[in-house]
C-alpha cells in the first residue's frame, strides 16, 4: 500500500469497504480528518488490511474454438524469470 499515491492511501484508510455509509460528505470528512492527524507523517496501514502475493511458476489459458480444436498456451517461467510459451494439444 505504501507505493500508491498518498491520496489513495488515505481512501483506503478512512473507507469501511463495502459497509453502507451514511453519505459521500461523511467519507469525504473522514479523508480530511486523516489528513489533518497524520499530516507530515507516513500513514498506518489499515487495521484490516492484508494480501496475498502469487509467484505462478505455470499457468495455462484455454480459448475454447469450434470443433473442439481449441487454444490451448501454457506459460512456465524459467530460471531467468522469462516465460516460456508452449503450444499445449486439446
């Protein structure tokens, strides 16, 4: 969350993500009230915040054609972090 830009960090702080909220003003108050405590210093991250990271190491894509002759590309990454692209049988 640090690399976002600053106002978006302080969005994502002062939002209850997908709770109902009384009005967009009250969101708005809330974004300039951050701003105001924290003004000068890093923000804290959200108290509910969290992620996930995912290093694929393959992943395939399917595009479905007619007569079941259908696209099929794996993706497997090498050593060297480039992907080899291979042409996968129906």
């Amino acid at each position: 969350m640090r690399e976002r830009p600053r106002a978006s960090q302080l969005s994502a702080l002062a939002s209850p993500q997908s709770q109902v909220i009384d009005s967009r003003e009250a969101l708005e108050r809330r974004v300039a009230e951050l701003e105001q405590r924290h003004r000068g210093s890093e923000l804290p991250l959200p108290s509910d915040w969290g992620g996930f990271r995912l290093l694929a190491e393959t992943v395939e894509l399917w595009q479905q054609r007619q007569d079941r002759l259908h696209d099929r590309l794996r993706y497997r990454r090498r050593d060297d972090a480039s992907w080899l692209i291979e042409r996968l049988a129906p």
